[in-house]
C-alpha cells in the first residue's frame, strides 16, 4: 500500500551535472570501445535508446573531475540555493544511488562531510534507481511526522569511472555483451529535492507541489537478478571470493551488467503494480496531467504506452516529459534531475488541482516506484499566523483558547440560504459554546500542551471505534422512520449513511497501527459519554419522522471537519507514529465538508416539507443533546476506569 502524506510539500529541486555535455560523436574520449564487436553494440544501442548527449565526471584521460559526494553536493547546494533555505535548516538527509566513492562509510555520511554539514539525521539508501525513491519516502516521513521541519533528498550516480577502457585491460579489452551494454547507456549527474511543510515554488511563488503518496515494491523473490555490480556473469561467485581484486577484475565480477533478455518482464511488472494501486482507489478520477517516466531508452516508451493501455489507464503522449535525450541515463539521479528541470522549465505548465505521476522501474532485481504530487494553490501566511503557529505558544491555555474561538461554525449564518438564517444562527451559537468546552476538556489540553502520549491515542481510538460503527446504524434506522413526503430526505441520509458504513474499519486499522491490540471489533467499548450519545442516537432514530437528527449530524460532521483538523497537526508533531495511524482522522477532514453540504441540502428539504412549524426547534434542541452527550465523551477519553475491553 501507498504511504500517503499530508504536510509534506516539494519547496525546490536542484540538479548538478557534471563537465560540458558531451554527444554521441565525442564519447570514445570517454568511454572508447574495447573492440571491433563493441564497436557495433555502442551504434546499435545509441541508435536505440534516443540519448544524443550526456554528461561524465571523469575527464578524456580517465581522471575524476568530481567526486559523487561533490556532485551530490553540487544538486543539493543547487536546491537550497532556489528555496534561500540555508544548510543549518536541514535536519535529516536521505542518500540513494548504487555506489559512492567509499564502499564504506554510507554515501549520506560521505555527502555531509564533503559538505562540512552541522550534526543531522542520516540515512543511505542503497540500491538502483528506486534508490532515489526510497530516500525521499524516508525523507518525507521525517516531515510528515514532525521529527523534522526540513528534509532533504539526494541521488548522484557516477558509473563512468567503471566504463573507463583500462577497467577491461584485465580481461583482454574482452567481455560479454551484457557488460557492453550499460557502457552506453549510462552517464553522470546529481539530482536533489527539498522537502518542507509547505513553502511556494521558487519559480511560482502562487503555487506549492504536494506529496501525495510514495510507493515502491520489490518483486526480488520473483525474478533473478538483472542488473548487478560484484558478480561473476554467471551469477555464482562474488567478487569477495577471489584471492585479489586484480583477480576478480580478470573474472569479470567487477564489470556493470544487465541482462537485457530480462527487461521485457520489467515494465509489464511495474505496470501490473501501478494498475493494482489504481483499483485501490490511490489514483485521481480525473487522471494524470504531468507524467514523469524514467525509462533507460526511448525504445521503452510504447512498451510503457501500450501496458498502460492495456490496463485502461492511458496517459495522453503530450502529458509524458522526459529529459533522457540531453541528461542521459543517470540512473537513481535520474528522476531528481527530472523533477528539477521540469519545475525549472515547464513550471508555466502547472495549475492548482494539477496532478504529477513519477515513474521509476528499477531493472536491478525488479523494483517498482512511485511518487504522486499535487499542485496547490499558495497563500502565504500573515506573520501574526506564523507567530501563532509556534509550539510554545500553542501550549499556553490562552494561546489553545485563542485558537478555540478562530474555529468557525460548520456553516457561516451570514451566507444561509433564504429562510435558514435564524437556525444557522441558534446552531451557531450552539456550536461555539460546544467547541469552547471541548478545547478545555483533558485529552485537547494534554494534545496542546505537547504531553499526549502514544497510549493516550490508542485509548482514544479504542473508544471510538465502537461509536463510529454505531454511526451509519441510527442514520439508516432514522432515515428508514422518515415516511410519506420526507421519502426523498431520508433516501439523501441512506446516501450518506452508506458511504459511512466501513469508516470504522479504517478507524480500527489506524488503532491498531498505534498500538492498539485488540482485533476483535466487539470487544471494544464506547466510554460513558459515548455510550450516552449512542443511545440517545438510536432512541431518537426510531421515534416517527425524527427530523432531529439533523442537529446530531451538524455537530458530529462539523467537529471532523473543524476541530479534528485542528487536532491533526499536534498530533503528528507530538506522537511518533506514521501517517498509517491517522488515516481517519485525515479522511474526515477533508470529507466532512462536502457531507455538511449534503447536510444544507438536507436542512432545506426538512425545513420545506415541515408543515407543524417544529423542525427548526426540533434540529437545535438535537443539536444542544448531541453537543452535550459528545462533550462528555471528550471528557472521559483518558478515564483509564471509563472503558474496559470484555472478556
């Protein structure tokens, strides 16, 4: 499954290349042909793979111009640079490539001592090119959590230095065709992302590029391996078996190879993953607008095209951009540089609600990866905000009662509809005293002031879930007491109730993400106030056209979808736990807005179809009880002795 994000936002990307840009024709300065056979291989694979320049950090006589730690330094150096961020800002920096220029120690720690970084988080990832992947997934949870305010990503690959004609004077300039052919394909360069809570992109300051999700998935225990450093051709022995490194260079295990009879299952691997999330429902309705493909050649595109088609998710040709043609193949950098030339080039393109798919198959033993992001509009936030934001002066009661009164009524009385004014204005007042009391209720005061506690959380869950389940239950019991003319309101709540129906469930999974241990959903138990507020649903569900229960939603609906994300982001900062803990908390608050504007339609219907003059009075006086009953659920939240699990 997809790890999903929800703070999380691309501020720049920066890419370095390494040297002038060298063409097809002027390659043997670089990597000469060994023989008359190689010869042939480099102008067939040159004539397939579409690349007519590319880039090496080496010079004609085989010596290093930079390092893959200076060109790693380079891309980074690029990316701080766009954003005006300096490098003391950075907290945690993810590395993915295929190799450094140490065996050991990890290239991060190589990257930050050739940049003479202050102390940080580290991580190297190790791996081909969803090496790159890999690293920003870790650099996201990092932000996504809150462990960090900025992260960065960077991928550097330099494997020039291993098609030098010298690396082959061990095996008579003679070796097999699958270490021929990488010598043609591959080239040099670095690619960075920064990644924070939010900041515009340097070259649209009105727009911001949201992570959605990463994804990656190896398929290692199905396939052999394709795409190898350190083996014999066969597979069998490593190039630590040999007595000397000389030997194992006259063996071959020091040649980079691909298996190129391999490849053909890659993409229709890769494909097959992509087409399984998307039936998950992980892909946006309304398709893909920028598509970023990592392909090694261009030989693959309608490889790619035709399985997508195949898999009825075609992306239009004039949606896909590729800069493989003049940066050449550079392997985990590659879709850094990517995403750095793209912003830096095509950003006139993007528009808010845009959506970006990076594609990233990873030939070493079948890796799929995946990256979704999204425009956003950028509205910058006004110093008094910023000042407001900061955790110390969240913690404060009056900075966490200040906040409490910033929160707005599910529905503003200024803009109600003919005729619903004096209700909206009666649910509003209502509303405000419900959320006032809530904010001092222990479980907020403890999430403010930073002392929530992972155990806290799953108590929470735990006690929710039981309520949540009940919640679809009385709404299809209300809607089935709503007869004669109200038929079309309560076919509007069995909408509503059926798309809650399984929220439960998901609520259940995040518990257990926490923690939580207790996989029997009957087994746990709503706290007293939940318990109260249950009843009372159920009892008022089964009474003759019980239009009151339009109030019960208002409250419930406008708390996830005004107080909830409230919440959300202190508890992210405060708990380390991954966003596969908050999914429900996250889902509601972005959904509950368009159910509360079902809920208008509802209230306009009711209030039409009331001939005694009571439903008014009837949502309000609902509305005050489920306010009550749901305070007091708040407030038994952290009662160790409120709810225990049956046995």
């Amino acid at each position: 499954m997809p790890v999903a994000y929800s703070q999380v936002y691309i501020e720049s990307a920066g890419h370095f290349m390494p040297g002038a840009p060298v063409a097809n024709d002027g390659m043997d300065a670089y990597v000469a042909p060994l023989n008359r056979l190689s010869e042939r291989i480099k102008r067939r694979i040159l004539a397939e793979n579409g690349i007519q320049q590319r880039h090496y950090a080496i010079a004609p006589d085989g010596s290093t111009t930079y390092s893959n730690a200076q060109m790693a330094k380079g891309a980074i150096e690029a990316a701080l640079a766009q954003a005006a961020r300096p490098l003391a800002d950075i907290g945690f920096l993810a590395s993915g490539s295929s190799g450094g220029d140490a065996l050991m120690p990890g290239f991060a720690s190589m990257i930050q001592g050739e940049m003479a970084a202050p102390p940080m988080e580290l991580l190297s990832v190790h791996g081909v090119c969803a090496a790159s992947v890999g690293a920003l997934q870790s650099a996201a949870l990092a932000v996504e959590r809150g462990t960090h305010g900025h992260a960065l990503a960077v991928a550097s690959e330099m494997p020039s230095r291993l098609f030098k004609r010298s690396r082959y004077a061990g095996q008579d300039y003679n070796t097999d065709f699958d270490a021929h052919f990488l010598r043609w394909m591959l080239s040099d360069g670095a690619g960075a992302v920064l990644l924070g809570q939010g900041a515009a992109l340097p070259q649209r300051p009105d727009l911001r590029l949201k992570l959605r999700w990463t994804h990656q998935r190896s398929f290692a225990g199905d396939y052999p391996v394709c795409m190898q450093l350190g083996l014999t051709h066969d597979r069998q022995r490593s190039h630590l078996d040999f007595p000397s490194w000389a030997d194992a260079e006259a063996a071959g295990a020091l040649s980079l190879r691909q298996d190129i009879r391999l490849l053909a299952h890659l993409f229709d691997v890769c494909i097959h993953e992509y087409a399984r999330i998307a039936h998950q429902g992980w892909l946006p309705e309304r398709g893909i607008d920028h598509f970023l493909c990592h392909y090694s050649s261009e030989k693959f595109i309608p490889v790619v095209d035709e399985l997508l088609n195949k898999a009825q998710l075609s992306i239009p040709r004039e949606r896909w951009w590729s800069n493989l043609a003049w940066r050449g193949n550079t392997g985990a950098a590659s879709i850094f540089v990517m995403i750095a030339e793209y912003l830096q080039t095509q950003h006139a393109r993007l528009k808010p609600g845009d959506t970006m798919l990076c594609f990233v198959p990873e030939s070493g033993r079948f890796t799929a990866g995946y990256m979704l992001l999204e425009v956003e509009n950028h509205t910058p936030a006004s110093p008094a905000a910023a000042r407001a934001s900061t955790p110390a002066q969240r913690a404060t009661p009056a900075a966490a009662a200040a906040q409490s009164a910033l929160i707005a009524p599910p529905h503003d009385p200024a803009a109600a509809p003919a005729g619903l004014a004096p209700l909206l204005t009666e649910l509003a007042s209502i509303w405000h005293d419900y959320r006032s009391q809530v904010w001092r209720t222990p479980l907020v005061h403890r999430i403010h002031s930073g002392q929530i506690q992972q155990t806290d959380y799953v108590r929470w869950m735990s006690q929710w879930v039981p309520q949540v389940r009940e919640g679809s239950l009385w709404m299809r019991e209300g809607a089935a007491s709503l007869t004669g003319a109200y038929a079309e309101l309560a076919a509007l709540m069995g909408v509503h109730a059926s798309e809650e129906q399984n929220d439960f469930k998901i609520l259940h999974q995040d518990y257990l993400n926490a923690g939580g241990t207790q996989t029997d959903i009957q087994q746990l138990r709503r706290n007293p106030g939940g318990e109260a507020l249950n009843s009372y649903l159920h009892s008022l569900a089964a009474t003759p056209n019980p239009i009151g229960l339009l109030g019960a939603i208002y409250i419930i609906e406008g708390t996830g979808q005004r107080i909830v994300p409230s919440l959300l982001p202190l508890l992210r900062q405060h708990l380390a736990l991954g966003p596969d803990c908050f999914r429900f908390l996250e889902y509601h608050g972005a959904n509950d807005e368009d159910h509360l504007e079902r809920w208008l339609m509802a209230v306009q219907m009711a209030m039409a179809l009331d001939e005694t003059g009571t439903a008014a009075a009837a949502i309000a006086a609902t509305a005050r009880h489920t306010a009550a009953l749901y305070l007091m659920q708040f407030r038994h939240i952290l009662d160790a002795t409120a709810t225990e699990p049956a046995r």
